[in-house]
C-alpha cells in the first residue's frame, strides 16, 4: 500500500480506526434479548476489521492498475485477450468444442472463473509480507488482508461476467431457471480461493519458494482442468477423477446452467451419483477450515517474521 494515495495509506487506515472508536461506543443500541455489555463487545469486535477492510478493497482496487493508460479497462482486456488467442489456436485450428454449442460463450466463461481463482491465490502470496509496514504500526485481525484482496477480485469477476453477458446476448443464449444456481457456484468458488489463499499467504511468510511453486503448479492445473475442452473428450474414469477437482466441478456445473445443457456435470459423469457432489463441496469446506485454523495460529507472528 502506498501513502499519499486518495488519501489512504498505513497511517490514514489508524487514524480511521481511531477516529471510529467514539462513534462506535456512542451509537451502538441495545437490542432485546442480549445483554448491553455482550452487544457492544461484539459490535466493537467487528466495527474496525470492516471498516480496514473497505478501505484496502478500495485502495487495492485503485491501486492496482494506476498509472497504467488503460487503467481499469485492463481488468476487461486481459482475460478477452487470453479468450481470443485460446479460442483461435484451440477451437479454430485444433477443431477444440466441436460440437458443443455456444462453445465462444463456454470457453469464455470457464476463463473467467479459472482467473479468478488465479488471481485471488497469487495475489494473495505476497499479501502478507506485503503488509508489513501497516502490521507494525496498527494491530489489526490480520485475515482482513486477504479477504481485501479477495473482494478486490471479485469486483473484477462481476465485471468479466457483465461482458459474458454480452456475448452470450449476441449469441442468443438461452436462460433458464436454472441460471440462479450460479450464485451457490460464484459462493463455492470464492470460499475456494479464500481457502488457499488463507494457507499460501501464511506459509508464504516463512517459506518463500512458495510463489514459484504455486506458479509452476498453476500453469500444470490449468490444462489438467477442463477449460480449453470438455471433460467427455477423455475416458470415464479419467473424467470421474478429474472431476472430482472442485475448480473442474465449478466450471462444469457453470457451464450447464449458464451456457449449455450438454456440459457434463459431476452428476453426469458419476452416472446420477447425487452424493459425489459432496466430494468437492466437502474439500473447499474442509480445506477452509484448515487454512483458516493454520493462517490463524501463524498470524501471531507476522509481524516479526515479515
């Protein structure tokens, strides 16, 4: 974070949080059926953490291409570049989603939730060490960061997913009820990336060789998921295995209720199976519980280690 930035910087985020304190003590109400005294700890407790963390969402936000000619338009340009180099080499030469309707609209899509995982978990590598100077000088939940950046993310995310919404109007696109079911999907999908991102940051601080190995293990993972294909293209059981990956299994199902009815799910591959659907479920719930359990016991120590 730098200072002097839209006014908001390590020493402006104190004085927000000092400045609030007062307000807080002063306006909080009593609510039948809790004691005052528990009211307004629980009020205080979470008062400041969101208050940080709207402004690091914004400062990230702002920060994060200023400078730049394009400024925010690279949030848009980025990932419809990568669709149309992918879409040329993989649909147009190597005859990719034969077959599959509106595969432009599928393909695009499954981009743009694959970036956004990527973003989110690279971004947050470095967040923490990142934040040293503020973590010094304001004692703060420190899980505030990563959730900024997060948010930050999926600000970005709404944005690439209003300009699907365009591709997918030119290209009549049908919808159904079924659409809704993306907003669970959109929820399983940050709760992901805020898992990994909670581990990777806080083993980031200790072990640095940790971006270069998630790097290299990203690029593996993104053709080992189905993006530039479908998963029936492969025999069952390497489909059923490789569905089982919760980033694959979000893209998939997006894909059916978004785009086309013939995008297999895990509920096609696993031939009806409904309770595999808990397999990806429960890996994003249990790996949020572990990172979350490690990046909290690691937190104490922070501040000195970065």
């Amino acid at each position: 974070m730098r200072p002097g930035i839209d006014g908001v910087g390590p020493g402006s985020a104190q004085t927000v949080l000092e400045d609030e304190r007062p307000a807080a003590e002063t306006s909080t109400k009593h609510r039948p059926g809790l004691p005052e005294s528990k009211q307004q700890s629980l009020f205080d407790r979470y008062r400041y953490p969101v208050i940080l963390l709207g402004r690091l969402v914004r400062t990230d936000f702002k920060l994060r291409y200023h400078g730049s000619a394009l400024g925010y338009l690279w949030s848009l340009v980025r990932p419809l570049f990568l669709f149309l180099v992918l879409y040329l080499v993989f649909a147009k030469f190597l005859r990719f989603g034969a077959g599959v309707p509106h595969f432009p609209q599928y393909l695009l899509l499954g981009i743009i939730l694959w970036n956004y995982f990527a973003e989110v978990t690279t971004n947050s590598i470095g967040a923490i060490v990142g934040k040293g100077d503020l973590m010094r000088k304001i004692d703060f939940p420190k899980y505030v960061i990563i959730l900024a950046g997060s948010f930050s993310a999926f600000i970005n995310l709404l944005i690439n997913l209003a300009v699907l919404g365009v591709f997918m109007a030119v290209g009549r696109v049908e919808l159904g009820w079924s659409a809704l079911l993306i907003v669970p999907l959109i929820a399983e999908l940050f709760i992901l990336a805020l898992a990994v991102s909670f581990f990777l940051s806080a083993l980031f601080v200790r072990f640095r060789d940790v971006a270069y190995i998630w790097d290299v293990f990203m690029q593996a993972a993104f053709y080992a998921t189905p993006i530039l294909y479908t998963a029936s293209q492969f025999p069952q059981w390497v489909a059923q295995i490789q569905i089982l990956n919760p980033m694959a299994q979000i893209i998939q199902d997006a894909r059916h209720v978004l785009i086309t009815d013939q995008a297999p799910t895990i509920y096609d591959v696993y031939d009806g199976r409904v309770w595999v659907w808990l397999v990806p479920l429960a890996v994003c719930l249990v790996s949020v519980a572990l990172s979350a359990s490690y990046f909290r016991s690691r937190s104490k120590h922070f501040a000195e280690e970065v």
